[in-house]
C-alpha cells in the first residue's frame, strides 16, 4: 500500500511538472495528434523559430514522428488545464484512471526518458530564461488567435454569436478565449492569457492598417477611437430618434427593434470592407444584452446578425463599394448622383454581375433607400433604370444565360441596341495610354484615374479626337459626358463607322435637333429638354431599321425602304407625342437623301402633302423591319 501511494504521488508530481515546466513540449506533442501534417505547417516552422530553447526543439524534432507512429487516438475534448484548475480524468476500456502522459498517447518508455530530458534541461535553465520561454509561448499562441479569428469572421454571424459576450474589437480590450478551429483543442493558462495582450498590442503598432477585400485572409482591424468617433457621428445623425435615445440610457445594454437597421445601414456605409463592418458592428453591441421588439419581447444581441439587413448588405457590399468608387472618380455625390450618370453606372455594374440578378434587385432596393428621389420618384423607378430591368426579367434567354455563364453576350443583347453596339460600342480611346473603352461610361471613369491631367478622347472609327477632357468638378463630369455622347450620334460619325471616307468631326453641334453651341453649359442644358430626347429616340429607331436592312443611313438612295419607314415615322411620332414634321426633321438631319427621296419626281416640296396622308390613316402598331411589313 505504502508502494501503491508512492506511485501516485509521483505520478501527481509528474503530472504537475509536465503542466507548469513543459508545456511547449506536450502542446506540440498534442497537435500532431489532431493534425497530420503538422510537422510540415506553417505553425510548427513559426513554433520552432520562435523557441529559443534548442534541447526542447532537438528533442520535438527527433522525437515528434516517432510519437505519431506509437500514439492513442486523442479524446477532443482533451484540454490542457491550468495548475489552479482541476484536471478530468479519462478512464480507459475497464474503468481505470489515466495519467496525463497516457491521455497525451506517451508510452511509459518515452515518458520516463522525456522526463529524464526535461529533468536535466531544467537543471541548466535559469528563472529569467524561463520566463522568456512563457513569453513567446505567448507570441505564437497569439500569431494562432489571429489566424483563428479570421475563420470567425468568414464564417458569420451563426458562428459568433456562440461566444459574443466574450469576443474582442480590438487586441487591447478585453481578454478573451483562443477559439478553437479545425479541431484544435483550447488551450487556457493564465500566464499566457495576461501576455497575449500585451504581445498582440505591440504587434499592432507595429502593422501598417491595410485595405482588405471580403475573403483576404487578414482581419480588418479597427482602432477604437476611430470607431468611437463613429458611433458618436451615427448618434449625431439620429440625436432625435427615440430608439437611439434608450439604447443610450441604457449604456448600451438595451436596444430597440427599431434602432438595429439604422445602426446596421449606417455602419456598412462608412465601411470599406465587409470585414470592417462586422467588426464595427461587434464594437457597438459590445455591452448589448438583449434587443427589445415593441410588444416587449426580447430577442437575443446575435439577432442583429439575423436581419434582413445585415444580410442584404453582407451580399451587395461589393456592388455599394463599387459604386461608390464609381461616384468619386466622376466627382459624383453618390446619395445624390445625375440620373443619366447613374443608369450609366447601374448598366455597369449589371454587366459585372453575372447574372445574378437576386443581388442586382437588392442594390437597387439599397439604392432607392439611400438616394435622393428624382422628379418624385426614388432612383430605382427612375425611367432609364425601368427600361433596362424591363429588357432583362422574364428572359429565358437571360435565365439560360445566367445558368449556363453565357452572360456577357445575353447582356450586349438585353441592355444595348443593335445601334448602340455598331455605333458605340468599343469606339473611344485614350490618347494618353491608348486604351479603348466600351462606351462613354468607362472612358469617362479611366479619365477619373488621371486626376487633374488632360485627357485627348479618341474616336477610333473617325481616327479623330473628339474632345481633351479633365474631371475637375462635378459640372466637369456632365459636360463631357454630354459632348461624348453628342458625336456617337452624329451624322459624321455615323458615317464615318460604316465608309473609309471620313467626314470632320463638329463637337459643338446636335445634329439630331440642328442645334449649334457656343458655350460647354448649353450643351447639358440641351441634353435634358424632352424635344432633344424624342429626337433621339427617333434617330435611334432609324439606325435599328438601317442595320436590319444592312443601309447606310447616312448615304442610302433604297426609295422603297424610304416609304417603309415613313409609316413607321407616323407610328413614332404617335408614341413619342410628336408632330410628324419634328420626327421627319430628326431622321432628315442624320439621312442625307431624305428629301431628295421624298420629292422624288415631283417639282415642288411635296412634304406637307406626305404629312396629311400619313395623318389620315391609322398607326401601325408592330413592324418587321426584317421583311418591311407592319
């Protein structure tokens, strides 16, 4: 019996030497239990670098393979416990208690030369040395938290919501658990937790703050006065909203429903990265115990990550950056962007979408909540916007496409015209680094990039510039837009796509309305009247008709495609709320010929005659331009 106690006093005293002396050892011991390359990761290389102890690493080196190759299968939940902690037993196959050498997989051989090892290197180590050892047990420890957390941040709010109370904002805050990952086991131990700290802060000094994109493998790491400054600027915002207000009192423990899509929206707003507004999200329902709904039920502080809100932003974060980035190379407000820009860039933003149209609708539904209205109407209802979504939903064509990755073509199909594609598309260029753009959108964003630098605008097909643009201010961004898109309509142009004979090239005219000017600003102001607009239209509808018939619009002498169209002028005009005259003089100013064929054979201006006929009969509702019939 008095043999018996003495075995189990030794094995105590082991077991406690083991915990307090060599706990490096054992946790590397551990984890290539649980991993099977851990030998050959990147922890183990950080491990050894990091461990200045050489026998420790000579003996884990030498030995680790060999432990591998004779181990048990370790329990899960094995942990390693700290000395003031008490430590669970695992029972074998007939109900006896294991030493911790045995739980860990040791064999009593290469526990006892371990021990043998440990005893003698202890011998030649001093107490400083020592606490060095505990130290940068601490640095690698931390390198792993870092690691780990962002495997809690990947993985959403499901994931988080099992230890809010305890997760950290920043690595000075509170103290928090190692969260386990992959099936690594927690390791806690007091000496540890004080210095992870203390080693992560100064760490984070050290770190540049990055920009981070959704997925980077880094966390966005916020500074808590930044973040503080924040949230006094979203309570300045809502000073008198009455949720805001409770949650206030309540030292942030309470927070109303109504309060949580505010404080969601809000912080995904002045984020760059998704990551940054989880964490900033993190950061203000820190002290948050419980969401109050108006009939007085509670909901639980991970309900914030539940909403719909939060979700919808997690999904579009991407396109509102986008977008946002787009605004601010055009020196647009983008809560408050021109109508005809903003088409232009939702069009965009479509065509990087590939095809799945469930997060373009809630850009647009985000868009129409932020926005300015326009004319009454919130931005997403806005005509250009409606027109374009009306091309796309309920295509089969653009269902298959979106299934199938053919796109890109369903897109040139759905949102561009025949017209705009031979007429506009792939046609400008920089004259600074030679660049060709798809359209005046993107040229005019590629000049953005260039600051305050002069850009000659190119046009590849009339081999001439069309215009030295520079974005200074916002008016800037309208003019050229407007200019740009002026001579992809001209009558010069138009000719010029389709002959080797060029025509020169006039910027300070609409051929479309006849119109000439002599100042920047009056083009803008032109560009929005209704006449323009229907002119443009109609022009726009000519050039479809021409390509269908493979014409020249500018140059075709075709008399019975002329008298085709002329029926489709008096359907036009109906549509467009015109007077026939004003659409004939569109068509007339971009088709050179139009008057000789609509005189032809007759001595005198027949028009007014052509006009009362085409007056007196009834508008035809459907044309086939394939085989002139309506």
């Amino acid at each position: 019996m008095v043999a018996d106690g003495e075995t189990g006093r030794n094995a105590q005293n082991m077991e406690k030497h083991l915990r307090r002396k060599h706990q490096f050892e054992v946790l590397c011991f551990q984890m290539a239990t649980l991993c099977q390359d851990f030998e050959s990761s990147s922890l183990f290389f950080d491990l050894m670098n990091n461990c200045k102890l050489e026998n420790a690493k000579l003996f884990i080196q030498s030995n680790l393979k060999k432990f591998k190759t004779t181990t048990v299968t370790v329990p899960k939940e094995l942990r390693i416990k700290s000395e003031e902690q008490s430590i669970p037993k695992q029972l074998g196959r007939k109900g006896e208690e294991k030493s911790v050498p045995e739980q860990l997989g040791i064999k009593s051989e290469e526990h006892s030369a371990l021990k043998e090892l440990r005893l003698k290197r202890e011998e030649q180590l001093v107490p400083n040395e020592l606490e060095i050892k505990s130290e940068e047990q601490s640095v690698t420890l931390e390198e792993k938290v870092n690691d780990q957390d962002q495997n809690i941040v990947n993985s959403g709010p499901r994931d988080f919501k099992a230890d809010s109370k305890s997760k950290k904002i920043e690595p000075h805050q509170t103290e928090e658990r190692v969260p386990s990952s992959s099936g690594m086991p927690n390791v806690e131990h007091p000496e540890e937790e004080r210095s992870m700290g203390a080693v992560a802060k100064n760490q984070n000094k050290k770190k540049d703050k990055k920009p981070a994109t959704e997925g980077d493998a880094s966390i966005a790491i916020i500074d808590k006065n930044e973040a503080t400054e924040t949230m006094k600027q979203f309570f300045r915002a809502n000073v008198k909203d009455e949720d805001c207000r409770s949650f206030l009192k309540s030292r942030g423990e309470v927070m109303p429903i109504g309060m949580v899509d505010k404080l969601v929206l809000f912080l995904f707003d002045v984020s760059s990265v998704y990551q940054e507004s989880f964490q900033l999200i993190k950061f203000a329902v820190k002290n948050l115990k419980k969401i109050v709904k108006n009939d007085g039920s509670q909901l639980s502080p991970s309900y914030i990550y539940e909403t719909d809100s939060f979700l919808q932003m997690k999904a579009i974060h991407k396109y509102v950056i986008q977008y946002k980035e787009f605004c601010k190379l055009l020196l647009m407000n983008p809560k408050n962007c021109n109508s005809e820009i903003l088409v232009s860039l939702i069009a965009k933003i479509v065509k990087q979408c590939q095809g799945d149209m469930a997060k373009i609708a809630l850009f647009l539904q985000w868009l129409g909540k932020t926005h300015q209205k326009k004319g009454g109407k919130s931005v997403d209802q806005i005509k250009g916007i409606v027109q374009m979504l009306q091309r796309m939903s309920g295509s089969d064509d653009w269902n298959n496409a979106s299934k199938g990755g053919d796109w890109e073509s369903t897109i040139a199909e759905k949102i561009i015209t025949g017209a705009e594609n031979t007429f506009n598309k792939d046609l400008l260029k920089c004259g600074s680094c030679d660049q060709t753009f798809e359209d005046v959108i993107n040229s005019l964003l590629h000049t953005g990039t260039h600051k305050e630098e002069p850009v000659d605008v190119i046009c590849t097909k009339c081999d001439d510039k069309i215009e030295t643009v520079i974005l200074r201010e916002k008016k800037d961004t309208l003019v050229f837009q407007a200019t740009l898109n002026l001579h992809l309509l001209s009558k010069a142009h138009i000719h010029n796509v389709l002959n080797e004979e060029k025509l020169p090239l006039r910027s300070t005219v609409c051929d479309a309305c006849n119109k000439s000017f002599s100042f920047p600003s009056e083009i803008t102001q032109h560009m929005s009247t209704t006449d323009h607009e229907a002119n443009i239209q109609a022009v726009q509808e000519y050039l479809e008709f021409c390509l269908f018939r493979q014409l020249d619009p500018v140059n075709h002498q075709e008399f019975p495609h002329f008298i085709f169209f002329l029926r489709c002028i008096h359907s036009l005009s109906v549509n467009l709320q015109l007077p026939i005259r004003q659409t004939m003089d569109a068509v007339s100013n971009i088709h050179s010929n139009f008057n000789n064929l609509l005189n032809v054979n007759e001595s005198s201006d027949v028009r007014d005659e052509v006009i009362r006929k085409l007056s007196c009969g009834e508008p035809a509702i459907f044309f086939c331009f394939t085989c002139n019939q309506s």
